[in-house]
C-alpha cells in the first residue's frame, strides 16, 4: 500500500471514475463537485500559488488501484500556519465531506494517511507537507472514518480540539404523501392543506423543473434574483455577490444536470416566479442546497409552498430521503426532519509553533465565549 500526495488536478482527473465510485454517490464528496470547487476556489496568480495547492493524499493498492482519497489542499499563511483543509469547504458550505474509501479498506486506508500525515510535519524537510494544523468544520459528527484518523493522530501526541457545530437535518420519506402530511403537527397539516387547496392544486400555480440543459440559464437566473432580493430586504449580502461562488455555481450546475445529480425547480404564482430551489441527487437522497423567495409575495408563503410541492414531488417520486442539509433553521423540525450532528476537528502536532497558534486560538475562543455571556453567567442562546 502507497499514499502520494497529489498537487494538481491533471495528475487526480484520470482517476475520476475511481474517486465518485469511492464517493459513494454523495454528490458534495463526488469529483464533479470538489474539482470545479477547486477551479473556482484554488489559486488564480502566483502570489495566491504561493500560498494555496492541492494536496490530496491518496492510497492505492499493490496493484495500483485507488482504494483510498482524502480531498485536501494546504493554504499557508502567517497567522494560521500551514493548515489542511477539506476541498468544498469555505462559503460554499459543502456537508457529509469525507475520507473516501471503500468500507472493506477503511481501517488499512486510515491507518495508512495518519502515517503519512505524522511523517509530514517535520519542519526540516522541504519535500514534505510540514503542516501545522488540520482543520476540519461540518463534519458528520457519526463519520468512523474521520474520527478514526484523529484518534489515530491523538494517539500518536497530537493535539485534538472537537466542537460542535451546526447540525444537518434529515427527513426519511414515507411511500405516500397523506401519510407523511399525518405525522406533521396539526397546525402545519391545516396550513399545508389550506395551501393545497388554495394554490398548490389550482391554476394559479404552475411548477417548473428543468429537464434539459437549454432549460438551465433561465431557472439559474430566476433563483439568482430571488434569492439576491430576499437577501437584501434582510439587510443581507447574498452568496451571489461572490464572484467566485457565482462563477462556481454556473460551471457546476449543468455538469451536475448531465451527471443525473441535480433537480431544480421553480414555482410561478400568477404567472411570475415567487420560489426556486435546487437539490443535489444521490442514492435515492434529495440535498436541499440553495432556494430563494420572492420578497414582494410573502403574504403567499413561497418558502413554505416551494417546500410543500417539492417534498410531494419526492415522495411520489419515491426517493427515500430529504436532507435540509446544515442549520437549525425551525422550518425543518416543524417539517419533521431529524437532527444530525456536525463536529469541527483542530489537529494540531507536538510543534511548538503548532501548539502556540493552538494557544492563541484558544485564547481567542475564551474571549468570544466570554463576550457572548458565558464569562458573566449568562445563557449563550441568541
């Protein structure tokens, strides 16, 4: 068994195949999505060269099978240090991010990237990583695999901080839309069914789902207008004023459609659109990732009706699964979704300049706790 630390995307793109059948059908792990992440997200000069690139360690077998991949790049900086990083992490808020293996080869593939890492943090060698943290935020709080690799690395004199994060949020799918509107509480049964009988089921309302690629451009603008506007009437900057996660999100979005992993939709109210949404697609799983509302129809409830015709949808659909994904937004638990922890991992070695940033960022911690109540006995809920 060989790992090798892989720094650009032509020495892993022929082993793409391999790395979506080791992503097991989770589209933020998949190549598709980290990759085009990285075109959009990695350096764009020298200067940004210098201080970012990839490092993706990946495992292969004695026959030259790639049995292992950990979605990493390195950003160096003063203040932070050398720190590894997932790919997709940052504002585009990738969940469920991972080691990427087979479940028959995850202790051997495990044990075999802690090594690597405890070999790569000597500060003499200039070949090897020389990392001085690894950083890790929103991650399955249930994932074996990663907190196999931190246990290995504590294990070994590093020093882990886990925290909690945010939590995602999952809805297993009944086989039929009235038994799923029972389970619901009965002010939301009242206000699901008056919306069905109001505008759902009429001509009001027309839903729209993109089906072929020249359908895209139109449902991706509506959804950036939207979603721009909802977020300026709450004083807010919207992720579309990023020029990087616009431009990502136009590249990815129709590979995703050609790939099968992408439903988007967007729902006309009187003829104009209130509501879109797009949810990534995977193992019978629709991810909700991004919607937007009109601000001028709130009195019609968009967020709720788009929510509503979409979860019917799925359910006659027969998918399996709704994931809200991350945040603890009220809307999920009201429609019956389940908690699942996230889990934030800081490793850092037995270094003293790793330990004195582990130091200062603790520090740093305290004072924020500190600030937001705890230091004077008060509740930490906002």
């Amino acid at each position: 068994m060989q790992v090798c630390c892989l720094t650009a995307l032509d020495e892993l793109a022929p082993y793409a195949d391999d790395w979506d059948r080791l992503a097991a059908g989770i589209p933020f792990r998949g190549w598709t999505w980290l990759s085009n992440w990285w075109r959009h997200y990695g350096p764009k000069n020298d200067a940004e060269t210098l201080r970012t690139r990839l490092a993706t360690l990946c495992v292969f077998d004695d026959f030259d099978n790639l049995i292992g991949v950990a979605p990493w790049y390195l950003d160096c900086s003063a203040l932070h240090g050398r720190v590894l990083r997932p790919l997709g992490s940052g504002e585009v808020c990738s969940d469920y991010l991972s080691i990427l293996c087979h479940p028959a080869h995850e202790d051997a593939v495990v044990e075999a990237m802690a090594e690597f890492l405890l070999e790569n943090i000597s500060d003499n060698d200039p070949d090897s990583l020389r990392w001085t943290l690894l950083a890790f935020d929103g991650i399955d709080a249930e994932d074996r695999r990663m907190a196999a690799l931190v246990e290995q690395l504590a294990a070994s004199g590093c020093s882990v901080d886990r925290r909690p994060r945010l939590n995602c949020w999952q809805l297993d799918l009944p086989t039929d839309w009235q038994s799923y509107v029972a389970s619901l509480s009965r002010n939301l049964r009242r206000d699901i069914r008056r919306l069905e009988r109001s505008l759902l089921d009429t001509d009001r309302v027309v839903l729209h789902e993109v089906r072929r690629l020249d359908e895209l451009p139109l449902a991706m603008d509506i959804l950036i207008d939207l979603h721009q506007r909802r977020r300026k009437m709450l004083g807010q900057r919207g992720c579309f004023a990023s020029p990087r996660f616009l431009a990502f999100y136009r590249e990815v979005l129709p590979k995703l459609l050609r790939n099968g992993q992408l439903q988007f939709i967007w729902l006309e109210l009187d003829g104009r659109p209130v509501a879109a949404e797009y949810q990534l697609v995977g193992n019978g799983v629709l991810y909700e990732y991004q919607a937007g509302v009109d601000p001028a129809a709130m009195e019609h409830q968009p967020g709720k009706l788009i929510n509503v015709a979409i979860l019917r949808q799925a359910i006659e659909s027969g998918y399996r699964m709704f994931d809200f994904l991350r945040g603890d937004e009220p809307y999920k638990a009201r429609f019956g979704a389940r908690p699942r922890p996230t889990v934030e991992y800081r490793v850092s070695p037995q270094r003293p300049v790793a330990q004195f940033r582990r130091g200062f960022w603790l520090a740093g911690k305290s004072v924020k706790q500190w600030m937001r109540g705890e230091g004077l006995g008060m509740s930490d809920e906002r």
